[in-house]
C-alpha cells in the first residue's frame, strides 16, 4: 500500500512538472518562448534593423521582444552578462577591446554581417571643396583632402562661441568612435586650433549638418554611412594620410552578435539571424524615409518588409515568411 502511494505521488509531481515546464513557453520546436532584448544606442539605423528583426521574430516565430538603450559601454557589458540578447548593428572596431574580450570568452556569438559597404569619420559638404554653381556657391577650401589640411582653414570653420579656433563637431558622448575622433585630432595637434564640439545627440550632429548645408556654410564634423544625411547630401569624407584610432575604424564589417544563450535557447531565431544580411543603401533609403516622411523606425521596417519581399523572405523559412506577410 505504502508503495502505492509513493508511485502515485510520484506521478502527480511528474505531472506537474511537465504543466510548469509547458507553462515556461518552451515551444514544439525547442524554443524557449521568453522575450529576446535588443541592443538600442540610440542611432536610427540600428532601431530601423532591431523593428525588421523584431516583427519578424515576433510574427514569424512567436517571441515578444523588447529594447534596451545604454551607452556603448553599458550595451556590451549587458550583452556580455545575459541581460541582451542581441545586437543588430555591432560597430565592432568601435569597441575593439570590449568585443575580443566577449568573443575570446565565448560570451559573444557573431552570427552575420549586416552590412560592409559603410564609412564613418569627418565629412564636409562637397560644395565647401567644389563649390555649387547651381547655388552660386563658389569653392571655400578648394586644396582640403585630408584631416591633416584642416590646419589651413581654422578660419573658415571658426567657432562661434570661440572666434580663436575653429570647430569641429564630434561624435556623441557615450560612442566610443568620438573618443577615437578626439584622439586623432590631437595627434595631428588640430586640437589646438579646433575645439571639439560633442553634441548631445545624433539628432543634434544632423540638424548642425542640415541647417549649414541649407544655407550653403562651412561645415566639418563626423558623420557615418548609412544615415539619412547621406542619402540627403552630397558630402565628401575627410581622408589620412597614416594610421590613427580614427582610421582604423573608418572602414569595417558591421556585425549581428548575440549572447552565448541565444542559439541554444531559440535555435530557429539564431538561424535567421544568421541569414540576416543588408547593404548601407537598404538602411540609407529606410532613413531618408523616415526622415522626410517624419516616419519612426518601425514604420520604416514595416515599409521594408513589404516592398523588399524578395530579400527578407531569403532569411526565413517558407512557413515563417507566410506568418509574417499575414502578420503584416
């Protein structure tokens, strides 16, 4: 009797361990159903890639999804301990230490590049180097090439609030790439003929470039492909001459990384991210979009996901594809 009874005790908590376990959200197909986080620095394009992938996953394969803003710093330690899952738009060289760190711990998985045609560094508009007839915009700095020739035009990028020196607008505080920009300048020893100006944000840098590009003024500061600017104006970026912090990140692959949990835990989303690849000229067109159309990044991606059917739909399965176009 007494045998009996622990058999059928045995077999109500098997019972119940299998209702919680059901009630975790694993799915018939080994998923765990619980939120997957993506990396939010703030910048238009990496939300534009965080909402394709999202509603993708979201409609196609049954996750809820959230986002998580930080500084760069703060982004990847997250990314590193768990508590994100995944970055669609790693700058890697941007953060060079932090990221071989993660992949040589095995804390970090890269699992695609999103895009490789991308510049990133100091611009001008090309009418400050060529002039623009058209606006009877004669050339300001006809002999400006390189980093190095801004020793010649204080004068003309003078600083406002300093009429000593001139300005150049950085980076945003928090992006790593404006210490590196920083760094380069004083190397070059512009830094002391230039006071580096670091805006508060993204959208601050872009309306300083917008407003000088209107009115047809001087105007030197960083900027990256893919942006909106870039769709929107003709800009020539400023090369070197040898190799700096700066240079060294001007040019390079841009990454989808997650967390070492993710392709265990949801093994299908893994593989689309995987299969997830674009261009600078996909995310410029969706920024341009979202620009003049005063549109957010998740009605540029819902744009995206039903004009360019016949990329997206290359990244999933048929069955996910149909879930998400019916989704739409």
């Amino acid at each position: 009797m007494k045998q009996k009874s622990l058999l059928f005790i045995g077999v109500l908590l098997l019972t119940a361990m299998t209702i919680l376990g059901g009630c975790s959200g694993e799915s018939s197909g080994g998923d765990k159903k619980e939120p997957i986080i993506f990396a939010d620095e703030s910048w238009a394009s990496l939300r534009f890639h965080n909402e394709i992938a999202g509603t993708i996953i979201e409609k196609g394969y049954g996750y809820e999804t959230e986002h998580r803003k930080g500084s760069a710093a703060a982004i990847l330690t997250a990314l590193r301990e768990g508590d994100i899952d995944v970055h669609m738009e790693l700058w890697k060289k941007n953060n060079q230490e932090a990221y071989n760190e993660g992949i040589e711990s095995g804390d970090y998985v890269k699992l695609s590049v999103n895009f490789d045609d991308n510049f990133q560094g100091l611009y001008v508009p090309t009418y400050v180097i060529e002039g623009d007839p058209e606006r009877g915009i004669e050339p300001m700095a006809p002999d400006l090439e390189y980093i190095t020739d801004l020793a010649d035009y204080k004068d003309l990028f003078q600083d406002p609030e300093n009429k000593d020196k001139g300005r150049i607008i950085g980076a945003i505080p928090g992006w790593e790439v404006s210490e590196l920009t920083f760094q380069t300048l004083k190397e070059y020893g512009l830094d002391e003929q230039y006071n580096y100006f670091r805006p508060g944000s993204e959208a601050a840098i872009n309306a300083s470039l917008a407003d000088a590009y209107k009115n047809g003024e001087p105007w030197v500061g960083y900027n990256y492909e893919p942006n909106w600017v870039m769709g929107e104006y003709e800009m020539t970026p400023l090369r070197e001459k040898k190799d700096t912090p700066l240079s060294g990140v001007a040019e390079q692959d841009v990454e989808i990384v997650s967390h070492k949990s993710l392709p265990e835990r949801a093994p299908k989303v893994t593989e689309f991210l995987k299969n997830y690849q674009t261009s600078s000229k996909v995310a410029n067109e969706a920024l341009n979009y979202m620009q003049n159309k005063d549109a957010s990044a998740h009605e540029a991606a819902i744009k995206f996901l039903n004009e360019k059917e016949s990329l997206w739909t290359e990244w999933v399965p048929e069955d996910v594809a149909s879930k998400v176009k019916e989704g739409l």
